[in-house]
C-alpha cells in the first residue's frame, strides 16, 4: 500500500544545499514518488515522498543514510487529512501537492498563513525521479534492501590510498568529516 512520508531532519552542513539534495537522492531509492519534495533553511529539511516500505524498512534505510547520531530525523506517515500545519500557502502546495483551501477526501485543506522571508521561494526544491527499466529499478532497490554496509573508516582510507581523495562519493566525505571531529 503506498503511503505519504514526511521526514523531518535537524542538522547544519557547510553545504547544506548539497547536503539535503543527496538525502532525497538518496531516498529516491525507496521512493515511489514521481518527485521527491523538500524545503529546507540552516540547520532543518522537510523531505515528502510516497512508498510502499513500511515505516519499519525505511528505518532501517534510514539508519544506513545517516549514520552520524549528529543528524536528527523524524519520519512520520501522514495523510492530508490529519495534519497541522502552519506554512506559507506556497510551502504548503510545494510540499504536499495541494493548494490550502482545496478539498481532499472530502477535507477542505487549510493551514496557517506565516509571512514569506524574500529568499523561501529560492529554497523549494525537488528532486524528480529519472525514468528506470522497472526491472533495473527492481534488481537496484533489492540489492540496495539486502545488502546494505555501514561506511567503514578502514574502507574509506583504503579507498583514498588507492584512487585518492577526489574518488570519494559525498556520502563518504562526509563520513570522514563526521569520523574526524568525532575522533
């Protein structure tokens, strides 16, 4: 059964552009959202997405993504018809696909009017799923599923001892990032 998603996710990257842009590439993965939604600020994102994973598998998938216990996330199931909001109408209908005031399942929408700061339109982003082969997408999303590994320091060095640094995906420079201030 597909279920609406909203994560919620606390933490400031240097980049927090690029930072959030890779959590919701990464969550394409267990996605079946055409597009991927988020707003974020500073220190904060909101990513919505659909799936047909239990909350108990995108958990664990989660768990994987952030591997730091300094990134802070909430995912939450909702519907529109049992939700709070207080945003922007514009945040609102980028986030969730339907404009305040329209009717869903016989709910009429509303939500909290909040003043818009001149730069919030700049930050509505999305990520739109590319088109796959379904049985490419089938075979990525099992191996991805089964066979999930925790970054390694040992396999990150060896990684940069061998090819060099420039070689590192994002995930695993941030990995060494997070494994240096720590350590």
């Amino acid at each position: 059964m597909m279920t609406d998603y909203i994560l919620f996710i606390f933490a400031e990257h240097p980049n927090q552009d690029e930072f959030v842009k890779n959590i919701a590439e990464d969550i394409s993965v267990v996605s079946d959202s055409e597009n991927i939604k988020y707003y974020y600020g500073p220190s904060s994102a909101m990513i919505t997405f659909k799936s047909n994973d239990t909350i108990q598998e995108l958990n664990e998938f989660l768990g994987i993504i952030f591997f730091s216990d300094k990134i802070v996330h909430v995912l939450l199931p909702y519907s529109h018809d049992n939700m709070s909001v207080g945003m922007s109408p514009e945040s609102f209908k980028h986030l969730f696909g339907i404009e305040i005031g329209e009717s869903v399942s016989g709910i009429e929408t509303t939500a909290q009017n909040v003043d818009e700061n001149s730069d919030t339109i700049e930050r509505f982003k999305f990520i739109v799923r590319d088109s796959y082969d379904e049985e490419d997408e089938d075979d990525d999303l099992d191996r991805i599923k089964k066979q999930p590994q925790p970054l390694d320091i040992d396999d990150v060095l060896d990684k940069i001892s061998s090819n060099g640094i420039e070689s590192l995906t994002t995930k695993e420079k941030n990995f060494l990032e997070t494994y240096s201030k720590n350590n």
